[in-house]
C-alpha cells in the first residue's frame, strides 16, 4: 500500500512538472519573437501583420479541422444554447477581442522594426499591471494596498521612460493597453475553448485586412526570408505558445503563469541589449528598476506561496 502511495505521489509530482514546464515554455518563446520579426524588417509593418494573420489563419483552421473536430462542435453546441443576450455578449466580445488583438499585434511589431525592441519588452512588463487596473475599473475585483502601491510605482516608471522618450514610452503603454484589454475581455468570455476563439478572432482579423489588401494593391512579398520568417511567427511564437498556455493552465494556477509570463520581457529586453545592441540611456536604468520592484510587490503573496512549495 505504501508503494502505491509512494508511487502515485511520484506520477502526481511528474505531472505537475510537465504542466510548470509548458507554462514556462510558453513565456520563454514569446520571448525571442522580436529576432523573426527583425528578419523581415525590410518589409511594411502591414504587410508582416497582414501575411501574419492569414497564414496563422490558414494553418490553425487546418489544424482544428483535422484533429479538434470534438472541441469544435462541443462550442458551436454551447453557443446555440446560450440566450440571446449570451449569444450577444458572446459575439461583441470576439470582435473586441480581435480588435484590440489586432492592434497589440500592430503595434508590436511597428515598435520592434521602427522604434525599439525595449518599448516592447517594456509595454509587455508593465502588462500586468495594467490588465489588473482594468480589471479593478470594469469588473470591479477588489486590489490590496500592496498592490496599489506597486500599481503606483509602474505609472512612475512610465513616466521616467516618457521624460527620456515620449515616443518609447507611448508605444510601450499602447502595447501594453492593447493586450490587456484584450485580455480582460478573455477573461470575460468564458465557456468556449481558447484554440478555438483564436481562430474566430483570426478569422474577424481577416475580416478587416483582405479590403485593405485589395485598396493597398501591394504585390505579394517574395524571397523565403518573408514567408520563412511569417510562418515561424504564425505557429512558433504564436499557436504553439498559446496551445502550451491552455494546457498548463488546466493544472497549474494562473497567477503562478501570470508570473512565469514575466520571463517574456525579460528575455526580450536581454536580447534589445546583447543581441540587437541597443543603447539604454541612464533614466531607463531607474525607469525599469523601479518597474522591478513595482513587479516584486505586485506579485509578493504568489511568490511568498511559490517559495513555500
């Protein structure tokens, strides 16, 4: 009896360390997006979101119709039963969702090409902090003194970053808001597989962007650089990392993957540092230090429980 107790309590710790490990995994990838989005550089920031969605289009519905048939319809069953006001609120937060999306992911890979791949490292650490003041003003979730303290500190560190660069500091918080209303709006939405709301919203993106394809007129990129580089975009950085999300969250805490997505930025301004040479001026130092410690006492009773673990 003993060994199966011993044994049981083994598979239950391997597990787990499966689920930590995919929750890592999936911060750690983002985390180096910022070099694919490099290589195509020399392209319009449009055309890279454009190429981006479609593609990622392309491959996520194949990908759903081919092996997730099961979750599928068990959606298209939940939202036919939902009241009309369900289905209502169902219908205009997937078009919120995928507008804001739409524009975190713009904007994202504007600043990467054209402005600093700091600003993003930087909207995407303050993120949090953002998500959860949205949360406190349009859903009412109550924050701890702590917390609003922190929250504090990070306004502080963006206006250090804007003093030193109002261009920085404006893409930063545009990234940042973007994502976070798009993530309050997940939040909200709940009851439907993430895959599959994915691929929804990717399918209202290209609601949006085959007009402005025909009015724009652009000729379709060429070179394997271009379609090389957007395809490890669409499925590396951005259906593989989501599918490694959904399937840590189904056992590991959100708030301990609300941490661990700290290692997104972290990499990336690394990488702004080491890998793409980009100068920091001294206020930055200050601007992130005080974001740091903003972050460490944003996060304080997670870390406390994680330590005890």
């Amino acid at each position: 009896m003993e060994r199966l107790i011993v044994a049981k309590s083994i598979e239950n710790t391997e597990s787990r360390r499966t689920y930590f490990l995919a929750a890592f995994l999936a911060p750690f990838i983002w985390g180096f997006m910022s070099i694919p989005v490099r290589w195509v550089k020399g392209w319009p920031a449009d055309d890279i979101l454009n190429y981006r969605i479609l593609t990622g289009l392309l491959i996520l519905w194949s990908y759903i119709v081919l092996f997730r048939r099961t979750a599928l319809s068990k959606d298209i069953r939940h939202f036919r039963a939902l009241a009309i006001q369900g289905k209502r609120n169902a219908i205009g937060l997937t078009i919120f969702a995928s507008i804001c999306i739409f524009g975190n992911w713009y904007t994202y890979i504007y600043a990467i090409n054209n402005i600093s791949v700091q600003s993003a490292a930087f909207g995407y650490m303050i993120c949090p902090l953002i998500t959860t003041f949205a949360a406190f003003i349009l859903l009412k979730e109550q924050l701890s003194v702590i917390k609003w303290i922190a929250l504090a500190l990070a306004l502080l560190s963006v206006c250090l970053l804007a003093t030193g660069s109002l261009i920085d500091g404006l893409w930063s918080l545009g990234i940042a808001s973007l994502y976070a209303f798009y993530l309050i709006s997940q939040r909200v939405l709940q009851g439907f597989d993430k895959l599959n709301v994915l691929a929804v919203q990717l399918a209202i993106c290209s609601l949006f962007i085959i007009p402005i394809l025909f009015i724009q007129g652009h000729a379709l990129p060429q070179g394997t650089t271009f379609w090389t580089s957007i395809i490890l975009i669409a499925v590396v950085f951005t259906i593989i990392p989501l599918f490694l999300s959904m399937y840590a969250l189904s056992k590991i805490s959100s708030s301990t993957t609300g941490v661990l997505l700290y290692v997104n930025p972290i990499i990336a301004f690394l990488l702004a540092i080491f890998y793409f040479k980009e100068e920091i001026d001294p206020h930055k130092y200050i601007a992130y230090g005080i974001l740091i410690v903003a972050i460490v006492l944003f996060n304080s009773s997670t870390l406390r429980k994680l330590l005890k673990r």
